[in-house]
C-alpha cells in the first residue's frame, strides 16, 4: 500500500480492559458497547508481584481500564496501575481508569498533624502510570476530583438507585433522609429525583480516632409516618447506617429504605444490615457482592449500563454531564 492510500484519519478503536477483582461487571459493560474484553495474561510472582500483558496490540487505541477496588483493595489497586503501565508502554493513544469504586476515598483531608492524604496519593499514582482521564462513581467527597491532573467523568449512581426506588414506592409518602449534615446536598438531589420529597438528616457526633464508629444524637426532619429513605455513598461495617435507621424507627418513620452506591460490607455488616429494622437495603454493583453477603432484604442493581454510557460519551467526544440533566 502506497503512503497516499493511507487514510490520513485512521479510525478510532475503542478497547475495554478488566482488572480481575469484578470481571462480571467489565463483561456486563462490554456487553452493552457491544465490544469484548481484550483478553490478557495476569498473575502473581511467587512474591506476589503482579504481572500482565496484553494478547493483542493496544497501539492507537482509545483504552479503557475497569478495576473495582474491593478487597483485597490493594491489589486491585497495583493491578490496575500495572495494567495503564503496559497500556502507556504499548502506545495506546488515550489511557481512561475506570474505578467505580475511588479506593482510599475517606481519606481526602488531614483531620490531624502527620496524617497523609491518601485520595490525593491515589489520583497521583495513576497519573503517574500514564492515566489520561478517570471516571469514577459516587466519589466520598466532590473535591477528589480536584486531585487529579486531567478530566474526571463523575458517575451519579443516584439516577440508578432514585428511579428504582421511585417506582417500586410510588405510594408512599417519602422523606429522603442523609445520615449526616455532610451528605445533605446528595440528599437533596435524590428529594429532587423523587418528585419534591422532603428532606431531614440525622445530627451525629464521630470520634476521629475511632475509625466506623458513630454516636447518632437526633433526627432533623418530618419523618413521623413516612417512608424514609436513608440515602449514603457506601456501607462498609454498618455501623453508621444501623444506627440511623434504628433513630428513625426511633422517631416514628414507618418503614426506611437504606440506598447506597457501593457496598463495601466488611466484618458485621451483613449481620448488622440483616438484623436492622429496614425494609430493604439497595445497592449497586459498583463492587462485587458475592453470594455469602448476599441476605434477604439486599437488592443489586446494575451500574453497568450507566457506565457504559459513560464510556460511550468519552469515546465519541461527548457529553457524560448530558447524561444527568446537567447536574453531574
């Protein structure tokens, strides 16, 4: 072939690549691109250093990085540093983290002296590895995204979890409650996604060297009567969550729905949760829950097609805000 039959715009490759912490959701999400999942080998050292390499050239292409950083979150963390890595060294032409879960989230300011500021540490290291943008969901705090030295596509999860709990309570009379005065602007989003409903939040005192645990002090809010719908960015021990809904109980709401985008579920949680006066924990899948945390008030909902869209948007040079009415 001759320099002038070249197409001087080659055209674009949209590659997908998946860490193996949730290979389910990668799938899921590549099913609704209609792509694959570029195959790849990865292992452990006997030391437990990780490697991976790619069976296909990645030359050109516009890659997209999935890794869910569960546990052990570390080394979800290092796999999918080490993934960019080969991806940069591949000459892909533009790297996107995809982390539906932002490992290290909680800690994106010093509450002390001598405390590092690990969110920031985080954004640090995949800009380092070669990450072009992230795209991320439900970040702990907004100003994460200030961490990082290029775009970030923040996903709200709520459009997912806020419709769902829309319809399936469309009777009742709801009050969106935050389990904190620190989650009232989410709160007020959700009140907006539900029609106009109501908002209250649960005044709490936390002892920063105890780490999960939470003292709940009184309920904000008209909830005598309603349905309470307790709205959070994670649950990971429970404890949180547990005690503001039982102070709701408490304060006469009839029944309360918890809803959170990631269920991180350590230690009691499952107990915890199962054992609540709740009517139902919703959550996404924004990290893996398998079977023995699964429990009967738990509902799953899909990110993956939110995701998707995302990628989509990014891929084509789109508006991933147009996806939230703006709002995002």
């Amino acid at each position: 072939m001759t320099v002038s039959a070249m197409s001087a715009t080659p055209k674009k490759s949209l590659k997908l690549f998946s860490g193996r912490s949730h290979p389910e959701l990668a799938e899921e999400v590549a099913k609704h691109l209609d792509v694959t999942v570029t195959p790849q080998a990865a292992y452990e050292f006997a030391n437990g250093e990780i490697f991976v390499r790619y069976d296909e050239s990645v030359r050109g292409c516009d890659a997209f990085v999935i890794q869910s950083h569960s546990d052990p979150i570390n080394e979800g963390v290092m796999e999918q540093l080490v993934m960019v890595d080969a991806l940069k060294r591949g000459s892909a032409k533009r790297i996107t983290v995809v982390m539906p879960f932002y490992a290290y989230a909680r800690q994106d300011k010093k509450h002390k002296g001598r405390e590092p500021i690990s969110a920031r540490l985080m954004a640090d290291l995949f800009k380092t590895a070669g990450a072009d943008r992230i795209l991320t969901v439900d970040l702990h705090t907004d100003q994460i995204q200030g961490f990082f030295d290029g775009p970030v596509d923040h996903l709200l999860a709520q459009t997912v979890l806020s419709d769902y709990v829309r319809d399936a309570y469309s009777e009742e009379e709801i009050t969106v409650v935050s389990p904190d005065s620190g989650r009232v602007r989410v709160a007020e989003k959700w009140a907006d996604n539900l029609g106009g409903s109501p908002l209250a939040f649960i005044h709490k005192t936390r002892d920063p060297t105890k780490p999960n645990e939470v003292v709940a002090n009184r309920v904000v809010g008209d909830v005598e009567g309603r349905l309470c719908v307790l709205v959070d960015d994670m649950i990971d021990t429970g404890g949180t969550i547990v005690k503001a809904t039982e102070q709701l109980l408490e304060s006469g709401a009839k029944d309360v729905i918890i809803a959170a985008t990631h269920g991180v579920l350590s230690g009691p949680a499952v107990e915890r949760l199962s054992n609540s006066g709740a009517k139902q924990v919703v959550m996404t899948n924004t990290l893996p829950i398998p079977e023995e945390k699964r429990f009967e008030k738990l509902t799953v909902l899909s990110i993956a097609p939110l995701i998707a869209k995302a990628v989509h948007q990014v891929f084509e040079d789109g508006s991933v805000t147009g996806l939230f009415n703006g709002q995002a």
